[in-house]
C-alpha cells in the first residue's frame, strides 16, 4: 500500500461523493467514489482500502450490506456509516457490526475528515 490513505465513498447521492472525495483528495487521501452498492462491493473484492465510508440506505445492498461484507472480508478496514435516515436502531446495529463510527448527516466536512484520519491512522497501526 502507498503513503496515501486510500479510501472508497459509497453513497447514492452523486453530489456527495462529489464534495467527499474533492474534501479528502485536497487532505492527500487517494478516493474512489461509488453511487451503487454492488460496485462498490465489487471493487472491495477486488481492492483493499484503508477506510470505507457509507450511506446506509441506498436500492440494492444497504451500506450495513457493505459493513458485514467488509467485516467478512477484509476486518482491519474501519468503516464509518454516515446516514441522513438515523436512528437509535440503526446505530446500534452498526455499532454491533462493528462500525469504526457512525455520522448523521449533514455534517461538517472537516467532522468527517477528522474521523477518516483517524481511521485510516488505526488501519495501519492494526496492520503492522
């Protein structure tokens, strides 16, 4: 893996992805951006990433979909789940899922990076 953070975006909102991935490029994090689940879990397959950042509702698999998937697959990636839908359920279950955090939106985007820092600083330290 590269001196960069690597990190996918998953969310059905274009526009989303869009100011994520331009946030996080200018903080020297490398992003892929993805507005469909099974793409996305397709290049998971296909790819490690330091971090995952999610949506939870979305048509197809849910971005809680994607948390087991990559739970399964590839354990020491955190994910963080952010969702404009929240609830106490919700979070609970991706906290039993074993979500790195989880952000309602909207929020700050400097919030956001402040969390993928700091887990993307945690993947690589579980890494060795």
């Amino acid at each position: 893996m590269s001196d960069t953070p690597e990190v996918l975006v998953l969310d059905d909102e274009p526009i989303v992805c869009d100011r994520l991935k331009d946030y996080l490029q200018q903080r020297d994090f490398a992003v892929e951006t993805f507005t469909a689940s099974e793409a996305a879990l397709q290049r998971l397959t296909e790819k490690s990433f330091d971090v995952v950042v999610t949506d939870v509702k979305m048509s197809g698999p849910s971005g809680l979909d994607v948390l087991r998937h990559v739970q399964q697959h590839c354990a020491t990636t955190p994910v963080i789940v952010i969702t404009g839908y929240a609830s106490l359920e919700t979070a609970r279950e991706a906290e039993i899922l074993g979500s790195f955090d989880f952000i309602c939106k909207p929020f700050q985007l400097q919030e956001l990076h402040a969390r993928v820092k700091r887990a993307a600083k945690q993947a690589r330290k579980n890494r060795g």
